[in-house]
C-alpha cells in the first residue's frame, strides 16, 4: 500500500470518527485490506472496507463503502437550473473514499449537528453504497434512502443516516443519495424555460444509475426498495405515483410523510409561473414580457451561490415562510393531478410499509414557534385555534376545545392540544387516508405508529416524546452505534434491532414478517385493510391495533369541512 492511499484511508477514517471499530480495524488488518473495488458501467470504483461491531452484539461485519460516486454531471454552469445529465465514464479508477458535499441548502436553528461536515457545493449529485459481506450476490436487497429536509436542507450523509447497522444486521445493499434542494431543485416557471422538478428527476436519474450499475456491487436491481422520511417520504409517493420512475422500484417505505399531506402539495404549473415572477422581481432578473421565462433563467444563472439562497429566503418570506419549493403538475413526471394519479391505481404492483410518530406534531410546533427557549412554551386557547384550524371563529375554537382539549382549563397551557392537532393535520391524518386509498387501490400495505420514547433524543434540544424524525435512530440502528457516551437499555435495543428487521425484512419479501421471522413475543404484524385497518405499534412489545386516530382524522376530513361551509352559508345569508 502506499503512501497516498494509507494518508487517504486515514483522513477518512477521520471524518468517520465517530465509529470507533474504524481505528480497531487499521490497527489489525493489512492496511491494503482497507480498500474495496468494483467495476461498473461508468468504469472501475475504489471504496474503503468498513467495519460494524457493536458490543452489544457478537457480530462483526465487514460493509465495502463507496462514497462520493457521482450519478449526474455536476449541474453547474449552463446545465444550473436544468435536468441533470448521465454522467460520463470514469478515465481512471474513480476514489470513492470521501463523503461527497451537501448540495447548497438553508440551513435551520436546531438542524446543524445533523450537517454531515462535507461542505457545501453545486456539485453534489452523489450516492453512496453500502455492501456488507453478509449480502449474497447476485440478488441482494437494495435499500435506497431519500432524505428529508423540508425540501431546502439535508444530504444522504447527515446524521443519523449511517447505513452500516442496517446493511450489516439486515443483510441488505443501502444506497444513499443528494439531490438538489430548495430554489436549485424546485425552482420553476411551469414550463421549459425554467422546467419544473429537478429534484425528483435528480432522484430519479439516481435510481436509473442504480437500476444499471448495482449488480456490480452484489445487488438485485429487480428487488429495491426506496424508502424516506419527512419531504424524502414525500417524494417516495411521487415515485410510487409517477409512471416513469415506477421500473426503478419494486417497494416503497413511507416515514413521516405522504403525497396528500398538506405541506406537500404539487403546485400547478399557474402558482408555479407565479412564484417564479415574485423571485426574478426579488432578484432583479423580471423579464422584459412576463412570459419570456428563458430571460429568467439565464438571469439566475449569473447568479452567486449565496445570492441565489438570499434569493430563495426572500422569495420564502414573500409567502409568509409557506413552503414554496414544491414540485409541479407538468404533463410528464405528473401526468395528471395527485387524486387523479392515486385512484388510478397503477402502482397496485408496488408494495407499501408507511406510518408515522405518535407525537409528531411536538416538535412541528416547536419548529413553527421557532424552537423557543426554556422549555414548553404557553399556548393560549385563542392561539391554540388560530394555528390548528387557522381561524379564532367561536364555533370552530369551541369545537376543537371539545375535540383535543378535554382537561384542560379555560386559562391554561393549550401547548398539548396544538401538538396533538397539528400532528394529525399536517401528518397523521394525511398518512391514514394515502394508506386506504392504496389498499384500496390493490397495493400490499403495512402501516405503523412509533410510540415508544427515545431514552435520548435526536434533537439536541430536551423533547421526552416520540416526535418527528425520532423514530430514523431506530432504522438507522443508532443504539448499535457505539458511542462513548451514552448506554441504550434493553428497550434501545430491542426496538432498534427489531425495527431494522422489519424494514429489511419487507425489502426483501415485500412483508415485514418474512423472511425473517420474528420472535415468538411480537405477533405477527398484520396487512392495513381498508375495512380493519390494523397497524403496528412500535414499542417495547410491538402491539397490533387498528383505527389510528380514526376520530380525529373524521374531524378534519369530514365534519370540519361541512362545519365551515355552514358558517360560510349562513354569513351570505345574513348579507342578504
């Protein structure tokens, strides 16, 4: 081995810190046992061996990790603002040793020490690939990662995403991906100008790379899976929905996110073309007629990096911090409407796991109030309907009083309430209705509800519930991840380890109690029916239960809607 390559497997071994076994493995091993190499379509790939070793477990596995891989031609320059390309073929063996950068974001109070520390850049669409020595070629299981983020931050390299306990105790291929965010992703004009949805025709041309090339590492391309949380679960249902990504994918795992949610909305190519012309007005790109878009977007292509996120901030602030950076219905990637394309059905092929937290909208509130200090802030009543229901009309703050508030005074913190109603608004409610309407539509489903509370949390901020993003350190394995500094009990584990088994159990079979079995004290996790519609509770003893919040969701699904449409009859009523 020489020089070069053993500076090079150190620095990574650096950045890689956090996982102790790394330091154990350079010490034991021949230093040129660190490197791994395939050959694929675009040419030979060098990786770096890693090993997961946890001590709770008396396993330890070797994962092949390649890092960096470029799957797009960097989409700077003239191809800014534009689908991405196939990338070329390799000249030389291509380094795959260094966590690739994180494509230009926002970046929010309370998210950085999920930063993957790899810097920032235009040039980011890269994956990652995780082999574990356990994975059977040729026909292994591919586990494809979308992040989420809100659509304007994050990469397939943050925290918690470190795929060795996953690859390794499941016995399955992870793939992890970035793709463009924000006003780089999801900036358009509704037309070819400026053509909508770069972020998911990046995601996509990741599959296609990985629909070519993963036999190279062991994999099947005929068995993956693509799973995401948050807006990446988002974008999983857009897949799930869009033809043209539908041969890429055989399975989809939904976290924390669906297509009907209302923070995800496809914008029409109309909204669209008018967000476009609030943002060349803010970035002094208007062009001389409102409907000469490539003017547009070659004004924004002379754009800095950081004007262009200022660019995207204001444009942000212009609609009062409503998320913007939407995809758009374009005829292509969206043939129809999102209703139109679900009842469709024609991805009743496609087999669906999706579910949600029990405390969701916790930290959503948090994050709406701006992550204030010192604890639980007060919610008042008036406030409290103001944000769930988005009025203070008497009736309907009565109403919801007696939907989510029972117990507490007239005068006292209404913060429980809010979290509760905007969890089922914003993720809940939305999850339950995707899982009927794709049963319905013929698809396998399996649905789940994380209750169990993280004895630490992945916020660094104290949060003692089972909220948002919690339930990534039980996919990802985070309690195996030996850390210095904290020891997970029993519970940790036990979820942990039974979480990812279920998972990669379903990215294999399709079913998350096979091939696998479970153990004896965990029944078996049943089929979401549209009539039962029986779910997974994921705790300590992993109970079945049926009707999540079905009560709740009735409020806002039906008896909301006509509550309002009275209000709205009897005011044009007392006008006449």
């Amino acid at each position: 081995m020489g020089k070069k390559d053993f500076v090079l497997a150190i620095r990574y071994l650096i950045i890689m810190a956090n996982i102790t076994s790394f330091f154990l493995l350079a010490l034991i091993i021949p230093a040129s046992a660190l490197f791994s190499s395939v050959v694929t379509g675009n040419g030979e790939i060098r990786g770096i061996a890693m090993t997961f070793s946890s001590r709770f477990l008396s396993r330890t596995v070797r994962v092949d990790s390649y890092l960096g891989i470029p799957y797009a031609k960097p989409p700077i320059g003239e191809l800014r603002f534009r689908p991405a390309e196939p990338v070329d073929p390799f000249d030389d063996v291509y380094d795959a040793t260094e966590v690739p950068p994180s494509c230009i974001q926002v970046i929010r109070p309370y998210f950085e020490h999920f930063i993957a520390g790899s810097g920032f850049s235009e040039d980011c669409l890269y994956l990652n690939v995780f082999v574990p020595e356990t994975a059977v070629p040729p026909n292994a299981s591919v586990m494809f990662w979308i992040h989420g983020g809100l659509f304007v931050w994050g990469s397939g390299s943050d925290f918690p995403y470190n795929p060795l306990p996953l690859a390794a105790l499941g016995n399955v291929i992870v793939v992890t991906i970035n793709y463009r965010l924000t006003l780089m992703g999801f900036f358009s004009t509704g037309d070819d100008g400026l053509p909508p949805n770069l972020a998911l025709t990046d995601q996509r041309l990741a599959m296609q790379w990985v629909n070519r090339n993963i036999a190279a590492f062991g994999g099947d391309p005929n068995k993956v899976t693509i799973f995401g949380e948050g807006s990446g679960a988002a974008c999983v249902g857009w897949h799930v929905l869009s033809p043209g990504s539908r041969p890429y994918f055989q399975r989809a795992v939904l976290q924390s996110g669906n297509p009907l949610d209302p923070w995800a909305e496809v914008m029409s190519p109309e909204m669209a073309f008018e967000i476009a012309q609030v943002a060349a007005n803010i970035a002094n790109c208007t062009p001389p007629v409102p409907e000469d878009t490539s003017f547009i977007a070659d004004c924004f292509r002379t754009k800095s990096v950081d004007e262009l996120l200022e660019i995207s901030v204001q444009t942000n602030a212009f609609y009062f911090g409503v998320s913007i950076w939407l995809p758009v219905v374009d005829g292509d990637f969206f043939p129809k409407n999102i209703t139109e394309l679900i009842a469709d059905g024609d991805y009743s092929d496609v087999d669906i796991l999706l579910g949600t937290t029990r405390d969701e909208g916790t930290w959503l509130v948090y994050f709406f109030l701006g992550f204030p200090p010192g604890g639980m802030p007060f919610i008042t009543k008036t406030t409290f309907s103001a944000i769930a229901a988005g009025t203070t009309d008497p009736l309907i703050s009565d109403l919801l009083e007696v939907v989510y508030s029972t117990g507490v005074a007239e005068n006292g913190n209404y913060f429980g309430a809010l979290a509760d109603a905007v969890g089922d608004t914003c993720l809940t409610c939305g999850m339950v209705e995707f899982a009927r309407r794709v049963a319905t539509a013929g698809s396998n489903v399996y649905m789940y509800r994380l209750a169990h509370v993280p004895a630490r949390s992945i916020w660094n901020f104290t949060i003692e519930e089972a909220t948002h993003y919690e339930d990534l350190q039980f996919v990802f394995g985070v309690p195996f991840q030996d850390d210095p500094f904290f020891v997970p009990d029993y519970e940790e584990l036990k979820v942990s380890f039974y979480v990812m088994r279920m998972w990669t159990n379903f990215a294999k079979s399709g079913n998350p109690n096979l091939p696998v079995r479970l153990t004896n004290d965990i029944s078996e996790w049943p089929e979401f029916l549209p009539d039962t519609q029986e779910y997974k509770e994921l705790d300590i003893d992993f109970t079945n239960r049926r009707n999540l919040r079905q009560h709740y969701c009735n409020f806002w699904d039906n008896l909301l809607p006509q509550i309002r449409l009275l209000i709205d009859v009897v005011a044009l009523t007392d006008d006449k």
